[in-house]
C-alpha cells in the first residue's frame, strides 16, 4: 500500500472550494480532510487542487502528424508530443477526435485516422502515455464510405465515443452555401471555379449518403454501446432527429434554439472552451458564454487549444456572476465523465481515481503546476 498525503490546498470539490488537504491511497483518493496534516504531507503552497480534466472533443492531434500542409511528422513522435500537451494542460482523460472523412477532395480533411488510432494505441499499451487516451470518431455522414471505415475503427481501437457530423454547404454549420463558401475560401485559397466544383460534389454526396450513412452509423454505435454526439446542431429539426436517434451530447450547437432545446430534453450541450476565453465564435455562431448566462452550458471542450480548459474554467465564474469556480470545473471534469459513462473520475470524492492536479493562479492566467493520474505524477 502507498499513500501521499497533499497538504495547504484549496480543494475544489464538486460543490465547494474547501482549504485543507487530500489523502491518495492505491491511486484512489483515500481522503479529504479540512485542518492540520502530518507534517510528512507534500505542502501544495496554498494553490489550487482540481480534479483532472476530461476531454472529449480534441482534434488537436492532427496538427501534431501534419505540421504543415503536406508535411507529415514521424507518428510515433507527434502522438507522444500531442499526449504530453494534453498532460500539462492539466487533462487526464482524453477522447482523442479523429476525423472519418474518406475523401481527398474534401477541402483540408485528410484525417489519417487509422494510423493515429493505431499509434496512440502503440504508445498506451507501451505505458508511454501520460493521459488516459479513448478514441472518438467524428465521422462525416455524406461521406461515401464512411460507414465501413467507422466499421474498421471500431474493432481495432477502443471507440468510446462518435459524433454525427454534416459539412454540406447548407447544412448545419454551414446552413447557407455562402457561409461555406467564404469559410473555406478564406482557409485554402482556392478559386472560385475550384469551390464550384467541390460545393456541387458535396450536396450530391448529401443527396445519396447522408440518410442511410447516418441511420447505420447510430444502429452500430448502438450495437457496440458507444455514446453519440450531434455536431453544430442549428434548427428544431435538428433537436428532433437527436432525440430519435439517442443522441448524448449536443457539440458546438449553432444557435441558441439547438442549445436551449438539446438542453431541455437532456442533451447535455458542449461548447467549446476557446469560444469562451476569446469571448465567441470565430466562425460567427452561437457565443458560449451567452449559453452559460442562460444556464443551458455543460460541457466544455478544449476543441483546438488543449490550454484553454483551464483559462475557461477559471473565466467563467468572472464573467458570469451567477456561476461559482466549482461549477465551471464541473464542466470540464465531472459532466464530461458523466456523458462519457466514466464514474470512477471527475471529482475529488472519496472512493474515486486520484486523477487530479495543482494549479497556481498567481500570475495573470492560472497555470496548472503539476499532474497526477491514478496518484502518479505525469506532468
């Protein structure tokens, strides 16, 4: 039996900020306790304890295998850099989000998903991981072969998690074909006859596929138990659907009637957590913070910035009177946990995974200091 005790912390518990110090046996929090500790204890200097964090929607992997446009790095390499990214961010538990996208034309989708799912398989079973790492398909239904690739996915690597995403020009994100037009023009700088070809390929794709790839792909996930997210709901139609197909979480709805109606039917909504620190959506949707006054927020992800959970969970309380720091750690702790059907992490309770980490908040954005998953220290 091993057994550290963390003193001179401000704990941040599910319902409260308490100062005093936690208890790690086995890798399970044994205790937590209010008053003197033994003079043994590691002195935490009076900064932040907060449980670790749980991820479930990053893509930031795939910046780390291409660097550059058409620069591709050693896998091996880029997992184990993207990994320890996400440890010092202060995650412990992370779906990584590979695309499933098969089509090359596709404007910036190259993906490569069966090769990281099977790196980042590599380097967990090696123990070179710092973070708890689950995959999550974002698996894009107008895709002709999407199906039989999410198919291939689900029985080599440990799928925990597929979003149903739509990027046809006039769909969803997108729900004028100028929308996706200026987006990704402005992004490739491609021309305009280039992105006449590609907007025509993409809504026939959606005439054939999107239906039936859709339908199969909740049928499997079902089969296989995996929880499903919707992605950049925007309509009433929308929210409907979800609910016929058992959808658990609503990512990055478009406006406020897709968040307000994923919320009241119990669709736990995700926003992401850099629309929160930069204050709104770089692409012009719904703000993150306007759901939040609401009371209509409860996930965040870190999306593309692995850093910014902590500055969001930190801002949130600041900008929104009526939200304490222990709710907005909620957010990026235990409600992820709980929509991804993890009930042994997310909090600091008795009884539970010691996966937690020490932030300071003395300069001018909070600095998680240290890392610890299953009480050993990763970061």
């Amino acid at each position: 039996m091993t057994e550290t005790v963390y003193a001179n912390a401000r704990l941040v518990l599910p319902d409260e900020v308490r100062h005093g110090h936690l208890v790690v046996r086995d890798g399970v929090i044994a205790e937590i306790g209010e008053g003197s500790a033994p003079p043994t204890a590691q002195d935490m200097g009076g900064d932040y304890v907060l449980p670790g964090f749980v991820e479930l929607h990053t893509d930031h992997v795939e910046g780390h295998l291409y660097p550059r446009p058409r620069v591709m790095w050693n896998a091996f390499a880029a997992v184990t850099a993207y990994d320890a990214q996400i440890a010092t961010a202060g995650i412990t538990t992370v779906f990584d989000s590979l695309r499933v996208w098969p089509d090359k034309r596709a404007v910036g989708m190259d993906g490569d998903a069966p090769l990281l799912a099977a790196t980042l398989r590599e380097a967990s079973e090696a123990g070179l991981m710092r973070a708890e790492h689950f995959v999550h398909l974002r698996c894009e239904v107008a895709a002709e072969g999407v199906v039989e690739d999410a198919q291939a996915l689900m029985e080599s690597a440990d799928v925990r998690l597929i979003s149903l995403m739509d990027h046809t020009p006039g769909q969803r994100q997108f729900l004028t074909e100028e929308h996706f037009r200026a987006y990704y023009m402005k992004k490739s700088g491609i021309s305009v006859a280039e992105m006449d070809v590609i907007v025509e390929k993409r809504q026939e794709a959606h005439r054939l596929h999107a239906r039936p790839n859709r339908a199969q792909l909740v049928k499997m996930a079902r089969a296989r138990g995996i929880v499903l997210a919707s992605h950049d709901d925007a309509t009433h139609d929308h929210i409907v659907e979800a609910i016929e197909d058992g959808i658990a979480i609503a990512e990055f709805p478009t406006t406020d009637v897709a968040a307000d109606g994923s919320h009241a039917v119990g669709i736990r909504v995700l926003m992401g957590a850099p629309n929160m620190v930069r204050g709104g959506s770089h692409t012009g949707n719904v703000a993150a913070e306007t759901l939040a006054r609401r009371g209509v927020l409860d996930i965040m992800s870190s999306d593309y910035v692995p850093g910014s959970l902590l500055l969001a969970a930190f801002d949130l309380p600041r900008r929104v009177e009526a939200i304490t720091l222990p709710q907005a750690v909620r957010m990026v702790s235990a409600n992820p946990a709980d929509a991804a059907g993890l009930a042994d992490r997310g909090r600091l309770a008795i009884g539970l995974r010691a996966d937690f980490q020490r932030v300071s908040d003395a300069g001018p954005v909070p600095v998680a200091r240290a890392v610890w998953r299953a009480g050993e220290r990763v970061a």
